[in-house]
C-alpha cells in the first residue's frame, strides 16, 4: 500500500508541538510496517498512492484541499478554538476558510483523531458522522526516561535548576492555564520552585505571554519561577533529565486533545497532577491526581498532596508501566488498519 503523509502545511513551530512529535513518530513506525509504502510530501513530485494523509488540520487556514486526488485521512487533533470562542477569534477570513475547511472536511474518506474526548467534540462542533472518525491514542516520546544521575546533574548545571522544583512542559496558549498554575503554585511551600519549559514562555508580546508574566508578579513568585525556552528537541535527554530531577509534573491544561506531556512524565517516573477535564482522564487514568483547573485552591491542594507523599505514593514503576500501554506501535498499526479499511471501500 502506498501512503502519501503530506507535510505541506506543517510549519516550523509545529515541529516542537504535538503535531510536529505526531507526524514524526506516526511515520517513523509506519515505516516498519510490512507492505507499507510511505512517502512524505512537502511540495515537488507526486507519487502514485492508495491513500493520502494530512497530520495536521488547521480550523480557520486551507490546510485540506477541496479537491481530492485519491481518498483522503486527515488528523485532527482538537477543536479547542471552537470550544473556547472568545478567545480565539478567527476574524472574516478566518471565517471563511473555516467553511471552506468544513466543505473539504465532508469529503474525506476517515476521520482520526486523539481520544474520545475530541471525537464528541468533532461531531459536536463539525457535524461529522461518529463512524467516520476513528480513536487513536497517541504515545509519550521513547527517548523520554529517566536519566542517570549523572546526566542529571550536568542538566542540572547547565540550566541552573533548583534543588526542588514543579514541572511545565508546553505552550502558553489560552487554554494551557498557566496563570492559573502560577496562582495555584504561590500557594506552595517556599521550598518548591516552578519549572517551566517552552519556547514562547518569555514573549511578553502576546497576550498569553504577558499574562503571564503579570501572574508571576502579581503572585510575587518571581524569584521561585525558573523560564526555559532554549532546551532543545534533540538530543532528548536534557528535557528528559528536566524531567526525571522534577518532584511532580503540573498539567493544568483547561483542555487538551491528549496531552503527551503527562505520558513523557509518567515514562521518567514522575508523579503527575492534571486538570480533571477533556481527554486528560482518558491518559492519566487512576494513577494521576486530579483538580479543577478553575480553582487554583484545588489545583494547590492535589499539587501539596502529591509532594507530601511522594516517597510512599505509587512507584515510579508503576508509573512507567501505565505509560507503556501507550506505544507508538500501537499508534501505525491502528492507522494502518484506517487506511487499510479506506483503500477496500
């Protein structure tokens, strides 16, 4: 079978978010799959294909044509700016396009997305058919482990890490609550520091960015907030030493499509608080703690439960465990099976 993933639309901030870590590990181990043939398609000759899959879908920019060449699997991992309207505003254009991307939308031969959380939401939102969209979880980073101590003091050194200290990963995007997070965080002995790490977290230039900004000061926690935006994607084992020194990870997300984080976590053996909202339980499981993300005095106790009984919770084995079931062989084989299905009809 020939499987054209086309990358055309995929730009170079998506390679440190989920749909860059997507589309890199779907083909990685489609690859390894027997009779599949998969060509990545950036612009330039075409190959003669079964099936054509777009990893990304944009809501509100042409990423999907309307016309199709041959049958057609777009991923699309969340709707959160249909879920939270008035904070992302799209404009006349963006209106426009969001149309033209549902006209393409009704076309395409299947549907994938995260979790289940996002499959209501899609039929919710886009009015598509639920036996066109299909449940494929996604899986944490493999390079994401626990490092040797070593390698966690260099780490340690080099980004001048505090001795204890809550863990970020991620955007700053409306819904990642992070001034929330920070408010929740004040309420924190003074022992602990806050660790965030992502790229925009310093760009006060955007509203996010200088929100929080302002939370940090407003709280009067500056001095415990460590902002990382330069630890590089490869090599992996810097974050996963970030990681793997951290005594909780924090994902106090309003909504997530999956959340790889709280699995690149859990694979370094890292106790994790989430948000008890969106497709974060589907992940998590029973092993995580859960709060309301709308108040920060919840968010604050299940964080000061976690560190209190950190040395007696459950193993970091057990941890580890939970994240194995979530593989990103499990990931191609799935979508394998979609295109298979798609090329019969």
């Amino acid at each position: 079978m020939n499987i054209r993933i086309d990358i055309s639309h995929l730009h170079k901030a998506n390679a440190f978010r989920g749909v860059g870590i997507y589309t890199d590990f779907l083909v990685q181990h489609l690859k390894k799959i027997s009779g599949m043939q998969v060509h990545l398609y950036a612009g330039g000759r075409k190959h003669k294909i079964d099936v054509v899959h777009y990893p990304y879908f944009d809501l509100f920019f042409h990423t999907l044509p309307l016309h199709k060449e041959a049958k057609t699997v777009v991923t699309i991992h969340d709707v959160i700016p249909l879920i939270f309207p008035q904070r992302y505003k799209p404009g006349v254009k963006g209106m426009i396009r969001f149309f033209l991307q549902l006209m393409s939308l009704r076309t395409v031969s299947a549907i994938i997305t995260d979790s289940e959380c996002s499959k209501k939401d899609i039929m919710k939102y886009l009015g598509m058919p639920k036996e066109k969209i299909h449940v494929v979880y996604l899986a944490g980073n493999p390079g994401m482990r626990r490092q040797a101590s070593e390698v966690v003091r260099r780490v340690a050194l080099q980004y001048k890490l505090p001795q204890k200290y809550v863990l970020y990963v991620g955007d700053i995007n409306y819904n990642k609550n992070l001034p929330r997070c920070i408010e929740a965080f004040s309420k924190l002995p003074d022992e602990y520091s806050l660790v965030m790490v992502g790229r925009s977290l310093k760009n006060i230039d955007i509203p996010e960015g200088a929100a929080l900004q302002e939370a940090i000061q407003k709280n009067k926690v500056d001095s415990r907030v460590l902002l990382l935006t330069e630890v590089p994607k490869d090599p992996i084992a810097d974050l996963a030493a970030i990681f793997t020194q951290a005594s909780l990870y924090i994902q106090p997300s309003l909504y997530e499509g999956f959340g790889l984080s709280v699995l690149d976590a859990l694979q370094c053996g890292v106790p994790v608080v989430s948000s008890n909202t969106s497709s974060l339980p589907e992940i998590g499981g029973t092993i995580v703690e859960y709060c309301n993300p709308y108040d920060s005095e919840d968010m604050a106790r299940a964080m000061i439960n976690v560190l209190s009984r950190k040395q007696s919770m459950i193993g970091r084995k057990v941890l580890e465990k939970h994240a194995d079931h979530f593989r990103w062989e499990k990931t191609a084989e799935k979508t394998a099976k979609i295109y298979e299905k798609v090329v019969e009809r």
